[in-house]
C-alpha cells in the first residue's frame, strides 16, 4: 500500500512560517521558542530559524495557503462535472498545474542559480520533509494490527520516497495467507487515521495506489503494478528510461518488455531466465537487421544555436551536417539521427542524419553493435544488478561452434 503527503512540502512551508521575510540569518540572537520556529535535523543541528507567524507572517506561506485555497476550489468544481468532460479535463488541469506551482518553491530556494536562493530556507525545509517521513515510517514499521474480522496483520515499511511510504501487509494468521486490495487498503488506512491525529494541519497522510508488485533498481526509480479499485492492472514507472525521449523507440518498447516480465512472472527465477533468453533474442534480431529501422531513430532537441555548444554531441554533428546540406535547423528542433559504422570512434562522429539514411543516400551500415551495448542492455543489466545477477549472462558468443567445442 502507498500513502501519500498531500503537498508535504507547502504544508511544511506553512507550518513553520518558512519564508526570506521570516528567515533569522544573525547567529548573535538567542533562540526564543516563543517567537521562533526553530527547525533541527534528526541529531539535532540546526538548520533555520524563523518568526513565528503571529509576528511576521511569510510572503512565501501566504502565497501557498493562497494557491492551497485555489485548488481545493477547482477540485470541488471537478465534482460537479462528468468524469472526462471538457470542464472536468479543464478544471483538473487547472488543479494539477496550482499543485506543480506549489512544489516549485522548496526546490527554487535551493537552486544556487535562484535569484532567491537562501540555504536556510531550503535545508530547514528538505530537513523537516526527512524527519517527516522518517516518523511516518517508524510509526507503521513492524506494528501488529486486527481487522474487523479479527485477523492480525503485520505492517512492514518497504521504502521510503520524497513524500511517500511503501507499506508492505503480511497476514499473520497461516488460515488467512491470502490478501487482497481491499484487505491491505483498509488494514494500513487505519493507521493513517491514528497518524493524521498527531499531525498538525494541513498535513495530511492519504491512500495513494495500491501495487501488487513493485521492482526498485535505485533511488527515486522503480516499476510498479497498480491495481485500481476494480480489479484492473497498469504498470507505472518512476526515473525508468521508457519515458526518456532521447532514447530509440526500440530500445523503450524492449524495456516495457523486460519490465512486464520480470513483474508479472510470480517466481523470480524463473523471470530472470526469460528476461534474459529475451534479451539475448532481440540482441540477435538486431545483429541479424530485422528490427524496423524506424524504430532505432534517437532524437535530441536543439537547445541552443549549434555555434553555442561547446562539446561535439550527435544530434549537434548532424545539425551541422544538415545546414551543409542546405537544411538548417533552429533552436527548439528535434534533431533526429542513426548511430552508423563507418569506422568512427566517437559517437558523434557516427551520427547520421535519419532522413538522410532512410533515403538510401548513406553508403554505411547501421553500427548494430551499438544498439545492443548502449540501447537495448543497460536498462535490462540495471535490473539483473537489482536482483544480483551477472549482466556477463546477457552474452552471445556470435563465433560459429564446431563439433571439438561441445
């Protein structure tokens, strides 16, 4: 079960008077709980200290109450429209686009290139978000619960995320082994309601996704099952390189591939095998050049006129290529290209126009090789690495075998 801060971070912000109006930046003056929001990290340094509201109130707290109030008000217009009409798509983008608004702030005080950066104000934030977390998760972590059927569950924190925790249910009666949404839904939501007492508003911990499976391969990315209230399954992805542009739609796909694999087969052994022998397949359907060749197009954007990069990158070199050709790009473009084998190093260098190559104007090959070492095994050998498997598996010895080798 995942549960969710609703906006941890404006809440945060809003609690403590966090602000660069309220920020005391003098070391000289005193500590005074009276007057002062003193924020502390778990050891106990400090971090920030701050007027207290009935003081000073903070331009930046007063701004998020504001926006809070606008999306509370947008969200219960929602409600009087059709689930996918144009004023509910309306009214839920507008929610959507207040909550990122209001997100933006504690990462823009801390961007050294803000011109309101201020170190106080985003350690005493990120610092209390950590505690906060952190109390969350020791509150659940390991607690012994009954259900209204009297059945005991164990709760068990998985992980811990920005502004969320993974809760893991295990029942503890050898009749009653099999669990289900509902059963884990309404075991852990119990222990939200006890937790959302202790907060001060407007913090509050909700039910956010129920996962039947989830695969972490690092900080901040993971695969997950989600199962909806109705039974119905999606796979959902954070930091994984299926939504990463740059990459060929062959190398996204083969990945989805990879992941729904190793989610969805119940025993991981077994899951491992298939993912390999798939990876080992698509490997040689490549090499063998009967992967669609539009699908191995990368494509980068132009962020800057092609005289301003100071680095040679692909989707630059085939910029320039293109201008010779008398096609010039501007500055927003995608550039679109093949990796080639024409002997080259550098992948830049091997970088080749995809238009220009699916004319038949290009006298070199695809470097296939490519494909498979920078494209198609890094994501798939960040798994088996997850489930400590040696990527040296994913190795096709391509020399043709003789009768003495067996």
């Amino acid at each position: 079960v995942i549960a969710d801060y609703a906006s941890l971070y404006p809440s945060l912000i809003i609690k403590h008077n966090m602000c660069y109006t309220t920020v005391i930046l003098d070391n000289s003056i005193p500590d005074d709980p009276e007057t002062m929001n003193i924020i502390r990290d778990e050891d106990g340094k400090l971090l920030g200290r701050f007027v207290k509201p009935h003081i000073l109130k903070g331009i930046v707290p007063s701004i998020l109450e504001s926006l809070t109030t606008e999306r509370k008000i947008a969200k219960t217009e929602m409600k009087k429209y059709e689930k996918g009409s144009a004023d509910y798509l309306r009214l839920d983008s507008e929610q959507n686009a207040t909550k990122i608004l209001m997100n933006s702030f504690f990462g823009y005080t801390g961007e050294q290139g803000a011109k309101l950066y201020c170190f106080q104000v985003a350690s005493s934030i990120t610092g209390s978000g950590q505690k906060q977390i952190k109390y969350t998760m020791k509150m659940i972590d390991d607690i012994i619960v009954r259900d209204i059927d009297e059945k005991q569950y164990k709760l068990k924190i998985i992980m811990g995320d920005t502004d969320s925790i993974y809760v893991q249910v295990i029942s503890l009666d050898i009749l009653n082994s099999t669990l289900n949404r509902e059963i884990s839904v309404r075991v852990v939501s119990k222990e939200l309601e006890k937790i959302n007492v202790t907060l001060e508003k407007p913090m509050k911990l909700a039910f956010e996704d129920y996962a039947k499976r989830v695969l972490v391969t690092a900080k901040k990315r993971y695969t997950k099952i989600i199962v909806d209230e109705n039974g119905k399954e999606r796979v959902a992805s954070k930091g994984i390189e299926t939504v990463r542009r740059e990459w060929s739609d062959f190398a996204s796909e083969s990945l989805e591939k990879a992941i729904n694999i190793i989610l969805y087969e119940e025993k991981v052994d077994v899951g491992i095998k298939k993912l390999i022998d798939f990876a080992r397949d698509e490997a040689e359907k490549l090499r063998k050049g009967e992967i669609d060749i539009h699908k191995l197009i990368r494509s980068n954007q132009l962020t800057k006129p092609i005289t301003q990069y100071d680095n040679d990158t692909p989707h630059v070199n085939v910029a320039i290529l293109m201008k010779e050709r008398g096609r010039p790009s501007e500055v927003g473009d995608r550039i679109q290209y093949f990796i080639m084998d024409n002997g080259k190093k550098l992948i830049s260098d091997r970088a080749e126009e995809a238009d220009y190559v699916l004319s038949g104007k290009c006298k070199y090959k695809l470097d296939y090789d490519y494909y498979v070492d920078k494209q198609l095994f890094p994501p798939i050998i960040r798994i088996l690495k997850t489930l400590h498997v040696n990527e040296k598996l994913l190795t096709v010895d391509r020399k043709q075998k003789t009768m003495l080798d067996f």
